[in-house]
C-alpha cells in the first residue's frame, strides 16, 4: 500500500485524502458528523453540518465569531448535555460508534474525546492534583505511575521547567498561558484518541504559542485533532484539513471543508475566498 | 484644561462622600455590636465564675449557676444539626446541581423553603408542640425541641447551601465533565470543596439562629432546669433561661446577664471556629 494510490475526494465533505499520520491509503474517518443541528432554547446555532474528521490528522474550524464553533465541538463529545435548553439532532459517529446511543457512556466518551476549552479552566487545587485528579477517577492510582505521566505530560507542553518545583502551589497561582498549558497537559494526561482544542492559544503569547503549536505537530498522526483558531496562518501553519463556518441567517452553516491547502488556496466559495484573504469576517 | 477642573474636584468629593458614607456605616456597626458586648461583660462578668458555669441552677437560677443548661442547649443544638444538615444540604445539592433551575419542582422546593424561612419561630414551637410533643408522644423533651429547630434550621441551610453550591463556576463543571468526571466525583472533589466557606458560614447563621432560639423551645423542650439524663428529658435552653431569669424571676438579673455573656462569647468562638475551619478546608484542598 502506498499513498500514491490514494484517490482525491476532496472536493465533497466527506472524503479527502490523508495528508499526513500513519502511512495508509484510505483515510479513516475517527468522528463522522451527520446531519448536525443544534439548538439552544429553540434557536438555532448550528444548521445541518455533516462533515467527516480524520484520524490521525489536524482538522481547522475557522469562522467568525459566534458561528457556532464552540457548539460543534461540545455536540462531539456530548458536552452540550450538560446546557440547560440546549437540544441536538443528527448523528455523530466516534469510531463509528453513535454517541447518542443508550450504550454509549458520556464518561467513556469524553475520556476518548478530550477537551480544552476556550478559556483556561484549571480546578483551584494543586498542579499536580489537577493532573492526579482525572487519572485517579480513571483507574490510575498507583502513585508512580500518576507521576510519570504527571512529568511527562508536563514536558510534553513545556510546562515542566517552570512549574516542577512548585507542583504543590495551586493551580490558579500560574499565569493565563500556563493555566492553559496545565488544561492541554490535564486533557493528554488521559490519553485520549480524539483532542478538540477550542482555540488553545489565544491566551498565549507568541513563545507559548509556538511550544503548543509544535506539540500539536507532534500529536499529528497519534491523536486526531480538530482545533478552533482564528488565527488563520496558524490552521495554514499546521492544519491538514480545514472546515469553515459562517453564520447564514441565524444559525451557522459549514460553508466549506477540504484539505488546508484547497482551502487556503483555491477556495471553491466566495464567502471562503473573502474570509481567507481577510475582506469579510 | 481649566474648566475640566470642577468636574474633577466634585469627582472626587463625591468619591470621598462615598467612602465616608461606607466607613460610617461600619463605624455604626462596629459600634452597635461593641456597645452591647461592653453592656453585657459590664453587667455579667462580676457574676461570672467556674463555679457559675459549673454548677446546675438553684432557687430558680438567682444562685447557683447553668451547668445543666449549657449541657441542655447543646444537645438540643446537637439534634438540631444532626438532623438538619443532611437533610437540607442533599436538598441544595439536589436543587443546584441536578434539576434545572426554572424546572417546577424545583420552584416548588424553593418556595416552600422560602415560606418556611418566614415563618415566625412561636409557630414553629406549637407545631412542635403538636407533633413531636404530643402526636409523636415525645413529650417535653430535648429530642422534640431539637427536631423542632431542625425544621428552622432547613429553609436557612438548604438556601444558603444552594446559593453557596450557585457561586462555584460552571466552568469547573463543564472542564470536569470534558475529563470524563462523573458528577459525584466533581461534586466531592471540586465543588463541595469550593462551597465550603459559604456552607460552613450557613451552618454558623443557622446555629446562631438556634442558640438564640427561645419560642420554639418553649413548647417542646421546656424550661425545666435540671440537669437531663437522656434526650427524652426535658431541658431548659440557654436563651430560655436567660429570658425565664429576666421575665419571671425577681432578682434574676445578675445572672441573666451572665449567661447572655457566655451565650454571646459561644456564638463568637463558633464564628471564629468556623472561619477558621473553612480557610482550614480551603488550604488542604490545595495542598493534596
Ligand atoms: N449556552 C448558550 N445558551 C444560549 N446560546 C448560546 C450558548 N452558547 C452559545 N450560544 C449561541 O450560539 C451561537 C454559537 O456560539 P459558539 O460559542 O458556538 O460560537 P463560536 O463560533 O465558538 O464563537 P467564538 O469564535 O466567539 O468562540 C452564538 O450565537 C451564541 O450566542
Ligand atoms: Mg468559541
């Protein structure tokens, strides 16, 4: 198998080719999103979204602001069970297996799909009890274990240096930027195969930026990542595939999904063109 | 520049009118609270002793001292406290973090809770009266005057518990629930932690409302001033003694006003205890 037999779909929403990852022909999809609305209170946020995410790639969300890019990734890994008023309809498919499946455990799920959220979210307790935290809920109690993957994810986001003599302050002591970090670390800790980051590095400066954006490289083709940024030359920097979302009446739309270059590049809808040379948005 | 001036020195004046006005009203505070504590330690202290705290009351409490009401009142704070505090502190977990908070249920709890927090405490006592004493057959006692003030005691826990369970980040929820945390774990781990200060400063308000509680007892644990063998005696509170020695015994002043001094140092050392506690609680979690 090789990838020059790869066939190029890319131009429906549904199948494109691997671009980078585990050298395979047909690229797998991890999360397969059908028929996506979102409601919240009876309002529309997001209106029909069905796209494919492949394993072990980067995929981009750009979109203007309230274009329902954070309510996406919620739907993915059910987290919009837990808003009040807040109602889905379609099909999610994570390793093809349906989500909203009675089977299907929200606990399981969201170890397998893990989260980081917009704004740095660490609990007001100790670094090391941030990280400890969810592996001890997990099943992983053995203490040296929790401290090698502790330590490990640390380094894994550049934390470490900075923080492994005081891993007993609490967790709110750090700056915005390491707060963040420490949320990545907290959410690779678990080892999960999914990662959606809602915009991880607005709150970082340019430094931290790039150790994230370098460890998401590094994440590319072990994990599956879909990641919200606005800043475009970043998805270009980094994104395998990119989706672009755009609010068309009331309720967010998906424009255009394709592989990063395409659309960057050539771009087969104005509304891209316009967002991705910066004219509209 | 020049007629910007007065806009800027009536800025400021009214900004110091402001603090002013806040520093006064502190001032009258403080002033109100150490005014009565002077009253009382001026009126009491010379009639307060060891012996005044270790003795049971004689001739009606003009001599002799409350030994078996200090040991009355605390254990009818003990079955207040034990029985409401599970109680009201499941309803507030019940009531902020599973059931949405316009659903009817819960608007039904809530006014229920609402109600009860307003009704007046000699209302309390002759239900009290009525069930425990009499349809419970639990007579005078120390156990019905304590369940009674466990039904007084449930509206201020539960909306204090609640609105302490309300002011923890939905943030914490939402990035626990991401983690994979099922809900008993966030709310064991993360957010009873958090509420803690507010749960325990409700647990204060309400044993101060219970410790300076006289109508409610009077109907059900009554005000006989012996020394109580078991839950089932009756028992005098202090607040009723302190109110029987000023009210119905001529003479009683003295040491009235000595066991309003030792009411009002307990209900200051469990405000400083608990503070103390929830700073306490609030620091380990950090740590571990
Ligand atoms: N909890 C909520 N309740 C009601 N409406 C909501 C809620 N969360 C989001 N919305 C609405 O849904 C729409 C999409 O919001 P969303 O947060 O998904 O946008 P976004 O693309 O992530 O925006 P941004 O780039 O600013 O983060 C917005 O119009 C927003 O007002
Ligand atoms: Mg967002």
């Amino acid at each position: 198998m090789n990838s020059s037999q790869c066939t190029d779909k890319s131009d429906t929403f549904t199948l494109g080719p691997l671009e980078a990852g585990p050298v395979c022909c047909d690229p797998q999809p991890a999360i397969q999103v059908r028929n996506l609305s979102l409601l919240y209170d009876g309002k529309a946020a997001l209106d029909k979204v069905t796209l494919d995410i492949f394993q072990g790639c980067i995929t981009a969300l750009i979109g203007p602001s309230g274009c329902g890019k954070t309510s996406f990734l919620s739907a993915i890994n059910r987290l919009t069970d837990l808003i009040p008023g807040c109602h889905v309809t379609g099909k999610i498919l994570v390793h093809n297996q349906d989500i909203h499946h009675p089977d299907t455990h929200a606990q399981t799920l969201r170890r397998q799909v893990g989260m980081v959220f917009q704004k740095p979210t660490p609990f007001p307790l100790s670094i090391r009890r941030n990280l400890s935290l969810p592996l001890n809920e997990h099943g992983i109690t053995q203490k040296t274990e929790v401290a090698a993957i502790t330590e490990h994810v640390l380094r894994d986001v550049g934390l470490w240096d900075e923080v492994h003599d005081r891993l007993d302050a609490s967790a709110l002591s750090l700056s915005g930027g390491q707060q963040q970090r420490l949320c990545i670390a907290r959410a690779l800790a678990l080892k999960p195969q999914i990662l959606l980051m809602d915009e991880p590095c607005s709150a970082l400066d340019p430094l931290a930026s790039g150790i994230v954006e370098d460890l998401i490289c590094r994440l590319r083709g072990r994990y599956t990542i879909v990641i919200v940024t606005h800043n475009l030359a970043q998805a270009r920097r980094i994104a395998n595939y990119a989706a672009f979302f755009w609010v068309s009446g009331r309720a967010g739309q998906l424009i255009e999904f394709g592989r990063c270059q395409h659309i960057f590049e050539s771009p087969s809808h104005e509304l891209t063109a316009a967002y991705v040379n910066g004219v509209r948005g | 520049m020049r007629e910007t001036t007065p806009v800027h020195t009536r800025k400021v004046l009214r900004d110091r009118g402001v603090q002013l006005l806040i520093y006064a009203s502190v001032l009258l505070i403080s002033t109100v609270f150490i005014w009565i504590l002077a009253d009382l330690v001026r009126g009491g202290l010379a009639h307060l002793s060891w012996e005044f705290l270790m003795e049971s009351p004689r001739d009606a409490g003009r001599t002799g001292g409350i030994a078996s009401i200090l040991v009355s009142t605390l254990l009818i704070l003990l079955v207040a406290v034990l029985t409401a505090v599970p109680i009201a502190w499941t309803t507030a977990i019940l009531l902020a973090e599973f059931i949405a908070v316009d659903s009817a249920f819960g608007k039904a709890v809530r006014f229920s809770l609402h109600v009860l927090a307003g009704v007046p405490s000699i209302v309390f006592g002759l239900f009290g009266n009525a069930f425990f004493s009499i349809y419970l057959g639990l007579g005078f006692s120390i156990l019905s005057g304590g369940l009674t003030l466990a039904c007084m005691l449930l509206p201020i826990l539960a909306s204090t518990a609640e609105a302490g369970l309300r002011t923890v980040p939905n943030a914490y929820r939402m990035s626990a629930s991401a983690l994979g945390l099922t809900r008993t774990a966030t709310l064991v781990h993360l957010i009873l932690p958090a509420a803690a200060p507010v749960l325990a400063a409700g647990l204060l308000l309400g044993i101060g409302r219970a410790l300076a509680e006289t109508a409610a007892l009077l109907f059900t644990s009554g005000y006989v001033d012996r020394m109580p063998d078991s839950l089932l005696d009756s028992g005098r509170a202090l607040a009723l003694h302190i109110f029987d020695l000023s009210m119905n015994v001529p003479g009683g002043d003295m040491p009235a006003y000595a066991s309003a001094l030792v009411l009002v140092s307990l209900l200051l050392c469990i405000n400083i205890l608990a503070m103390k506690f929830a700073y306490g609680l609030q620091r380990r979690k950090i740590r571990t």
